[in-house]
C-alpha cells in the first residue's frame, strides 16, 4: 500500500466494497442487486470499488441479468485518511446506536465500542452482544458505501467502560466528554496528529464513581448546551475533525 499513490475517493455513482481489487471482480448478489434494481445501472457506467483496507478502484460496470462485473480502468490508489480516532458509546435504548454508529462512520471514526457504564438502561449476555455487534457492522457497512471510505470501523460491544479504559489508554489519548472540560481546539492544538479516543456517557451522563475512577483522563467540552445521547458524540467526533 506505501507504494500506490494517495488519492481522495470520487464522488461516484456508487461505491461498493469488494474481496480484492483486482482488474475484473464479480460482486457479490447483494450489491449486484442494488446496483441494478435500485441504482438501475446499465452497463458502461462507472463506480468506485474498496477492498476496507485503505484502498480504491475506479471501475467500469458490464451488467448480464441480475449480475455485474467490473472491469477496472484506473490503478488502485491508497485513500487519504485523518488522525485515528475511536469513540466509547455508553449504551441506550433503540436505534440510537445505530443513527450514531453510521453518522460517526461518515465522520471517518476509526473504531467505535459500544460499552455498559453504571447509568446505561440495557444489559446483554455474550450472545445479544454478538448479535448487536454484527447489525451495526451491517450499518457501518452501509455508511462506507454512502461517505466513499476506504475501511470501516471496527466494532465492539458489551465491555465494561472503566475497563476498556484502562486497557486502552496506552495506547490512546482518551477523553472524557464533560461540561467542564476543555475544547477540542485546544486538545486538537497539544496532541497534533495522536490517535484519540473520546467517552461518551449516556443520557445523564457518567455516575460519580465513574467520573472519579476517570478523574485521569483529560475531559473535553462539546459545546454550551446539554446534548442528547446520540447528539454528544457526533458533536465530539465532528469538532475533533473540523481541526485535524
């Protein structure tokens, strides 16, 4: 990958992810699929392909009944990506992890963990956590589609939050989303370019016992107002973006 030249994805007609990027690459039924029956492509139009490891291909695309190949006619080139970031998700209720995972992945977020603090409402065995992990793996996929990235977050779900912090932060710069913090300018201004992991707690934020057992931690400030759950950290992963 050090070898091909960085280039920012085009704002194609589609964008798809595929095995490799090979000169010819058969796609799987699915985006075959949307390609042809939503999209209503024909052949001869053009779409960006991503094999999630940083790179892109320009392809042509040759439809035979509900199936499409593309046929390459641009080298690969490697994606331009910022600084690494990853978000801590406390957990809530409903789709609010699923409207913050696929925001945060347009916003280019390198990992996301959705993790049980003292205040989060919901509790999963191994197997709902699997499952969960697997659906938001499925909304990632379709925000990288959608925003042109070149890899996808990792996900993970159920870990404990003080824990994960802990295990984490040597090799993370990891803050903690607080009225009383500092702005991500200031943060962004001090830490050029070191990976950041930002924790966001859920609606009415982290316990006391959390906040002391975190009092190590940097804290950051999202703004003047009170932000919802699902609004905290969109704003965090945004601001911390807009100054990278």
């Amino acid at each position: 990958m050090n070898d091909l030249q960085a280039r920012p994805v085009p704002s194609s007609q589609s964008h798809v992810i595929v095995e490799c990027l090979d000169d010819v690459v058969a796609l799987d039924d699915a985006q075959s699929h949307h390609l042809v029956r939503v999209h209503r492509f024909r052949g001869g139009e053009t779409v960006t392909a991503t094999d999630l490891r940083g790179r892109w291909r320009a392809y042509g695309v040759n439809v035979t009944g509900k199936h499409v190949h593309l046929e390459a006619f641009d080298p690969a080139f490697e994606g331009i990506q910022g600084r690494p970031t990853r978000l801590l998700l406390a957990a809530t209720k409903g789709s609010k992890p699923d409207l913050v995972v696929r925001m945060a992945t347009e916003l280019g977020v390198h990992a996301i963990d959705l993790v049980i603090s003292e205040r989060s409402v919901v509790r999963w065995d191994d197997a709902k956590a699997r499952q969960i992990e697997r659906r938001l793996s499925d909304v990632a996929a379709g925000a990288v589609r959608q925003s042109r990235r070149v890899t996808a977050p990792q996900i993970s779900v159920g870990a404990a939050l003080v824990a994960l912090v802990g295990d984490i932060s040597s090799e993370w710069t990891v803050l903690i989303a607080d009225p009383g913090g500092q702005t991500a300018q200031v943060i962004s201004d001090e830490l050029p370019g070191a990976p950041i992991c930002v924790a966001v707690g859920p609606e009415g934020g982290f316990s006391p016992d959390e906040l002391t057992e975190l009092s190590a931690f940097r804290r950051l400030r999202l703004g003047a107002h009170v932000l919802r759950a699902e609004t905290a950290p969109i704003a965090a992963l945004g601001a911390l973006s807009g100054v990278v």
